[in-house]
C-alpha cells in the first residue's frame, strides 16, 4: 500500500513568508496575462480587481450553511485538500500549495500554463500537491466557487477528484476562457464524464445537492485569508511564493521543483 504523506500545516516560516507575500496583494483574483510565442507561453501576475463571473452562471438558489463532512484528505476543517495522498512521495519531495477559486480566470489560465507537469510530477510522487479552494469571487456575486469546489471534493468520494477537477478546468481553457453553466446538471454531467456512475453517482448528486462539504471549503477560505492569501491564484513552494513572472512556463515549474527537493 502507498504511503500516505504528512498533512500540510502552515508553519512559522511559511507563515512570515505569506504575510510578506500578502503585503504586495490587493484583495481579489490576480489577473494572469498569458502569451503563446511558439512553444513557449509567458503567465505575468498582476494584482487587479475580483472578476465576476456572467450574469447568466449566477446561481439562484439561496446559499445553504454547508455540511460538516471534511473530507480525507484535507484530515481537518481548513486543512489543504492533498491531491495525491495515496502516492509514495520520493526522498526530499516538495509540497506545491495551489490557492485557486474555480470561477477564477486567472486561475484558470494558470491552470493551462503549468496543469500537465505539476500533474506528472504529483503522479511520480516528486511534489505533495496540495489544494485551497478560495471562494473569492463569490463575495461579489454568486455562489458558485463554493458549489465548485464542493462538487469538486464530493467527486473525490468517488475516487474521482483528479480526474473532475482537470476536466472542468480543461473544458474552461479548451473553451478560451468561457465560463461554463455551472449548477447541478454541470456538475452531473462533469462526474458522468470522468467516469462516475450507477449508484456512485447518485451518492455525488446527493452530496452536490447536501452541499456536504460547503462548510469544510468554508472553513479554507476563512483560513487562508487569516494567513493573508486574498488573490487567486497563488503557488507556494516549499512555502515560498512563486514568482509567476520568473516562473512563467510548465518547464521553469519542473526546474523550480527539482530545486526545492531536498530542501
């Protein structure tokens, strides 16, 4: 059986380091502005206001108060969502922490940047990835990052989450960019298409509809704004901010991996 890694904590060094890294953001999502130069694509963070999503996504349902469930891999309320806990971690591995909101579009564009070799490398064991689900923009409108994201983990249940999680971040960025229909049948349909079926997908409908884990991807949003993440996205390496203007491609991420082993 795989070695399940250590949960994620956010320690005193990390902490210093996020506040520091909090003094240069605004509230809201930063905006990534990427350019494709052959094979090269270049993803520059720059602070901005919170995008809101169309009109046309936003829910009409009221906000429910959420479900206590935390789901396993996070082990507790406001604890990150560790991606590939069942894989054997090699010597010296470092843990990418990835602060996203699902209706982020900038998240999203950093999704397509650097998606296929943070992947890998979490799939060889060479990072512990680690996920925070922000609900940023639902503060303007909406409550649709935090149906997302529990759709997202109520898909894990399943055994499911990798395979959701990237396909309704690629469908966005296949799409250009286009928000999708977000809502149950979203949701239903995305399941259906990684696979979820029968009567494992009427218990993910079930827990869509609960909002089973509402309150736990609350609770990561309360967290990590009192440790001073207030834009999407962000990536902390080994505790440390990425720099999206220094590390801009899939191939200068697996660079910055290889230099946090060890350390």
């Amino acid at each position: 059986m795989a070695k399940k890694p250590p949960r994620t904590s956010v320690g005193t060094d990390r902490q210093a380091k996020i506040d520091a890294a909090a003094k240069a953001n605004q509230v809201g999502p930063n905006k990534i502005l990427i350019g494709a130069v052959v094979v090269i694509v270049a993803i520059i963070a720059v602070v901005a206001g919170v995008i809101v999503a169309d009109q046309s996504t936003k829910s009409k349902a009221a906000p429910k108060d959420g479900g206590t469930s935390v789901p396993t891999a996070a082990g507790e309320m406001g604890a990150g969502f560790v991606a590939n806990e069942d894989a054997t971690l090699v010597a010296g591995a470092p843990t990418l922490d990835i602060y996203e909101d699902f209706r982020c579009p900038a998240c999203h564009q950093a999704y397509g940047v650097f998606h296929d070799t943070v992947s890998e490398l979490a799939n060889e064991g060479k990072i512990k990835l680690v996920y925070h689900f922000k609900t940023i923009i639902d503060s303007h409108g909406g409550n649709e990052s935090l149906q997302a994201a529990n759709a997202a983990i109520c898909a894990a249940d399943a055994g499911k989450f990798n395979e959701y999680h990237d396909a309704v971040l690629g469908s966005i960025v296949a799409a250009n960019g286009q928000q999708p229909p977000w809502g149950p049948e979203f949701y239903t349909q995305s399941a259906a298409h990684v696979g979820i079926s029968g009567d494992a997908l009427t218990t993910f409908n079930q827990c869509v509809a609960d909002g089973s884990y509402e309150g736990y991807v609350r609770s990561v949003e309360e967290r990590s704004a009192r440790d001073g993440i207030n834009a999407t996205p962000q990536y902390f390496l080994n505790g440390e901010l990425v720099d999206f203007q220094t590390v801009n491609t899939g191939e200068l991420m697996a660079e910055a991996i290889e230099k946090a082993t060890g350390n």
